[in-house]
C-alpha cells in the first residue's frame, strides 16, 4: 500500500520517509521494507501482524494527509477509526511524531501480544438490538464498532460471537465475519492496558489545531481529554463509534468528508451514517477480487476530481508544478467577430460534390437581410 504514491509524488515520499523514520527504531523491520515488499517475499507475510499493520496504516494516512494539505486541502475537523484516531491526533498537532510513532508501535504490538484466537462479526443490527442480544449471551463478548444505524461490529469468544451471528442471520439479518487474529476492542485487549496506560503516560499532549471528533465519545473532544492517559486506554478497549462521529460531523455542518487511508472502506461506511446529502471521497479505492493491482495514481487523482467538481478549492499550483500558466483561449462570447467573410455570390447554388447544392452564401443573405422564413428553409427548420 502506498508504493505507487511513494514513487509518483515527492510529498508522500518524503512525508512517508519521516514517519518510517519514527516508526523504524522501535521496529524489528524497518516499516518500508514491510509494505512495500512483493506478495512473494518473506517480509510480505509481516503485514499481516498487527505489529506491522497498525504503523503501515498510520505511515500512508498520514502521508497521504500531508499530500491533500499541499494541495490546498485542509480539514475543518478530523475523525479516526481506531488506530486511525492517533493519527487524527497527530495531524491536528495533539501528538508530536515522536509521541505518535512511539504510540502506535506500542499499540500494535500490545495487541499482537494479547491472546490470540477469539471473532469478530459485522451484523446488520442496530446497537440497541444487539446490546439486547448480549444480555443472554455466556461468555467474553462486547460491541467492538458501530459502524451504522444497522451494522454493528462484535467482538470476544468465539462461541460468543457466533450465538450472535446465528441470532440475527436465523432473523434473515446479513451477518459478515471478519478476518481477524485477535479479538480486538473487546475483553480480549485487557491484558495490554496496563502496560498500554505506562507508554501513554510518556507522552507529551499540545492542544489540537483542528477540531477533533471521537470515536471513544462519538462528540467532539477538547485537548484535556485527549491529553487524558485514560482516554487513550478506553480508545483502545472499547468500541468505535463512528456512527456517532460522522453525525456529529454532520450536525456541525459537515458536507464534505474525504478518508486519508489505502482503501475505500470508512467511504462507504460513512455514506450510511448520514441522514442528509454529503460528499464521501476515498483518497484510494481497491475493487474486491479484481484481479489488476489498483492504480494508486489514477485512483488518487480520480478523487482529486471528485472533491473539485463537488466544490473544493484546490492548489493546482501545487497539482501541476513545473508547469507554466497559460492565458486562456478566445471567449465566444466577448463579441469580436472571427468569422471568416464569405464573398458574395461564390459557389452559389454550385453542387459542391457531395450530392447537395453549397448553400452559405445564400444563407447568410438570408441572416443579413432578415429574411427568416428563408433562414428556416435552409437550416430545415420549422421555427
């Protein structure tokens, strides 16, 4: 994810450079060599461990982040969905890189470490109905996202999730279960906050520069909360409410939402939360079982073009350098005559080889004299 960008755009290049340089001494493998790694190698397999995929997802958004802002595209506020939310923070000035990288790797690798096995499932359900649910349900087993007004992510022991699942599907209800090595957001994660709380307590807080919405709260959060230890532990252990962030959002005036992130997903999921019209743009879209990799640059510039027509100021200065501005052509409307005089008489009523007689002389001296009977005769016009 990301490589294509990393080698078309200097901006992600070097913003995805200093982030891997933050992120890499608290690594066993520098992050680079992890992501962009082909699909045969042995370093490929590493993506897939939390460890690595955590800091692989904050390295591209943030890079991508610092590629829209050279191009004029600022936000008025920012959301993150799960580890997305330090990177939120960090692009709003609440964390400083170093903060941030130390954060991430920590969260990643906190999580790799805890019990492995356990589900998680997206049911078509809303928190309510699925609270209700877990009520009568025996074992480790919470609500890890709301992702919608009806799809509600759950998450814990595996018997658990699937008393679940088989409710709501026996219920015709579309249930999905997701590909996952832990039990994340759920009672699985309590093993690591402890230690989680120590990293975080070593951190330093600044205020943020850009409204912050929560996906801990669903509300907007001040930099008290933010720079709160305990904040960052229940951002970790409880579920995502991003349902209630994008109507936050929405509610603040919000109509135009763009995702920093190697796919599409929080896109769609967004357009679902809204109860009004709004623009969702995915900075990269990935088609499932298409066999072509994803063209990053295509996908990128494409939602480049999405925010522009949907009226977002860009700086194409900053799209198009190297180039040279250019004055625009001849208006058609600015009432200096181009066209070229036709002499009188000439070719009239001569065929002109195709079968037809030439008629513009004697349409326009029909134009010049006002004869509009005769101009609709020759134009084939009835009004």
């Amino acid at each position: 994810m990301g490589r294509q960008l990393y080698g078309a755009f200097p901006v992600f290049r070097e913003a995805f450079d200093e982030v891997c340089a933050a992120l890499d001494p608290h690594l066993r493998v520098p992050l680079a060599a992890v992501v962009f790694a082909p699909e045969d190698s042995a370093d490929a397999v590493l993506v897939h461990e939390t460890e690595f995929t955590q800091p692989g997802l904050f390295a591209v958004g943030v890079a991508l982040f610092r590629l829209w802002e050279s191009w004029g595209v600022v936000p008025g506020a920012v959301v993150g969905h799960s580890v997305g939310e330090v990177a939120a923070a960090h692009v709003a000035g609440v964390l400083g890189l170093g903060d941030a990288a130390r954060l991430v790797v920590a969260r990643g690798r906190l999580m790799q470490g805890c019990e492995r096995g356990g589900a998680m499932a997206s049911v078509e359900a809303s928190e309510s109905e699925v609270v209700e649910v877990l009520a009568g349900v025996v074992g480790r087993v919470s609500v890890a996202g709301l992702n919608g007004p009806a799809q509600t992510v759950v998450s814990g022991d595996t018997a658990a999730v699937d008393v679940v699942v088989g409710h709501f599907a026996g219920l015709g209800r579309r249930t999905r279960r997701l590909e996952v090595s832990h039990a994340f957001h759920s009672p699985h994660m309590d093993s690591m906050l402890d230690a989680y709380r120590e990293v975080v307590e070593g951190c330093a807080f600044g205020a943020p520069g850009v409204t912050v919405v929560s996906t801990v709260t669903g509300g907007v959060v001040s930099g008290e909360e933010l720079a709160d230890p305990g904040y960052w532990v229940r951002q970790v252990r409880d579920g995502v409410r991003f349902l209630d962030a994008v109507r936050c959002l929405e509610r603040s005036g919000v109509s135009r939402y763009l995702e920093c992130g190697p796919a599409g997903v929080l896109s769609a999921m967004g357009a679902g939360c809204v109860e009004g019209g709004a623009v969702f743009t995915a900075s990269q879209r990935t088609v499932r079982g298409a066999d072509e990799p994803v063209d990053e640059v295509r996908s990128l510039l494409r939602a480049l073009g999405e925010l522009h027509v949907s009226g977002q100021e860009i700086a194409w200065d900053g799209v198009l350098s190297g180039g040279t501005p250019v004055d625009l052509p001849t208006y058609a409307f600015r009432r200096k005559h181009y066209w070229i005089e036709p002499k009188a008489g000439r070719n009239a009523g001569k065929n002109t080889g195709h079968g037809r007689p030439h008629v513009d002389d004697a349409l326009w001296q029909a134009v010049g004299s006002g004869e509009s009977e005769r101009v609709s005769e020759l134009l084939g016009v009835t009004d």
